[in-house]
C-alpha cells in the first residue's frame, strides 16, 4: 500500500514539474513572433543604412563630376591668334553640342573649350588674350597628360561622362584628335544639361517663348542680329560663343533605385 502510494507522489510531482503541450505551442508561437519582430527591425535598420550609404555614394560621385567640370570650365581663356598679319580673336568655349534648354532631351551633350592652365600664355600654340610676347607659342599640339583644350562629353548610351582632350567629331564623344578619352565615373549619370548664358542683355522680343527677363541665353545671342548671331537656332559661330560668359550644369546620378541631381553655375573669370 505504502509503495503504491509513493509511486503516485512521484507522478504527480513528474506531472506538476513539466509542460503541457499546449504551453510548448504557445511559446513557440510567441517565440516566433518577437524572432520576427527583431529580424524585421535589423532588416528595415539594414535597408536604411545601405540606402542612406547609397544616397551619399551617388552625392560624391555627382559632386566630384561637377566640381572638376566646374574648376576646369572657369579658367577658360579667350585666345588671339595671329598670322600673315590678321588677328584672328578665338572664344574660350569653342563649342557646346546640345546646350539647353532648347537642345534635345537625354542626347549626347557636351562642352569644348580652351584654358591656360600652365599659365605661359599659350593654349595649343596660339597666344591668350591675357599677355604674352607675340611669336612666343610655337608648340600647336595639346598633351594628353596635361591638355589645355578640354571636352566634356556626355554620351547617354553608356551614360559615361568623359574628359577628352582636345576636341570632339560632331555627333560624338569621339577626340578628333585621336587622342584617348577618360571617363570621369564608372557609369550611372542618367543625364546632363548644359546652359550657355550671357551678361550682356541682347533680347529679341520676337523669339516666341522667350520671356523678357534679364537673363541672356544662347538662342537670344543667335537672334540678335549680324554680326553677332545668324538666327538659325543654333549655337554655332566664334561671335556668338564669345559673348557666354556663365554655364549652369546639372548632372544626375541614379544607381540601385536612387537618384541624385546636382548643378552649379560656372562664372568663366577670363572671359569679360
């Protein structure tokens, strides 16, 4: 009698001491729950770190673009060349293939022009308008190490910035030159807008859509009249170039989702 009754003490106590099966489900459903609830929050806190990484990422790149396009641009110098006793003035920008906002959207843009970085006077053998001893640049080739006559060259198939010395074939990120081009990112800029403006106040109240206010751009240098523009809608002749003093860029960057849009306006210091 006494051992059955100590086995049914130590029965009871088995009992007592364990869970019951519905206590096993409910901890596992509510283990799974708080699991859930942490995996979300370090994923959501993942997500927001690799998105905040690659908004500052694409910022960069898009600032250090525009930074040396901007540096480079604002020393453009204006040139005098002379031979067989005619002087011949050369502009700084020499040429800007689709400038907006009268160009066409998402194609191939770029800006060319000339800057005496070595300070000599001398920009591909032909003397500054700054100085110099005339006679004094003999060297017309431009070094593709260090060149003074400089293209920046968007081409939206490859969406690539290029730095291209010397020159461009029309239609092209192409030196026309020969000359090997270098790309300024490895990708990602989904487009670029050149402006060319002028402090000089030419309006022609007869160009429709071209509000009368303060602000020259190139499609009112081109309709001023001979001799400074020949009224083709096109930016397109030394007289015309030689008046744009000021060049607002606006680049944008997108990589992963994200977009990025930056822009500044380039004052070109040697150009009155």
């Amino acid at each position: 009698m006494r051992w059955a009754m100590a086995i049914r003490r130590r029965l009871r106590q088995r009992d007592e001491s364990g869970f019951t099966l519905v206590e096993l489900l409910v901890a596992s459903v509510v283990g799974i729950i708080v699991g859930g609830v942490v995996l979300s929050t370090i994923l959501v806190a993942q997500r927001s770190t690799n998105s905040t990484t690659a908004w500052a990422n694409l910022n960069g790149e898009a600032r250090v673009l525009l930074n040396r396009l901007a540096g480079d641009l604002r020393q453009a110098t204006p040139l005098t060349s002379t031979s067989a006793g005619v002087t011949t003035d050369i502009p700084a920008i020499t040429n800007v293939q689709n400038p907006q906002p009268y160009g066409t959207a998402g194609a191939l843009t770029s800006i060319t022009f000339d800057a005496d970085f070595s300070g000599d006077d001398c920009v591909k053998g032909v003397l500054s308008d700054k100085g110099g001893t005339p006679g004094g640049c003999t060297d017309p080739s431009v070094d593709p190490n260090n060149p003074e006559v400089e293209t920046f060259c968007w081409d939206p198939a490859g969406q690539v910035v290029y730095l291209i010395p010397g020159g461009v074939t029309a239609g092209s990120c192409t030196s026309d030159s020969g000359l090997a081009s270098t790309a300024m990112l490895s990708g990602h800029v989904k487009d670029v807008k050149i402006y060319a403006y002028s402090s000089r106040y030419i309006y022609d109240g007869d160009i429709v859509g071209l509000p009368a206010d303060g602000v020259t751009d190139w499609r009112e240098i081109d309709h001023a009249g001979s001799p400074i523009g020949n009224s083709n809608d096109k930016l397109d002749q030394p007289s015309e170039y030689a008046l744009i003093n000021s060049v607002k860029i606006v680049v944008t960057v997108a990589d992963g989702g994200h977009t990025q849009t930056v822009q500044t306006l380039v004052s070109l210091r040697n150009v009155p």
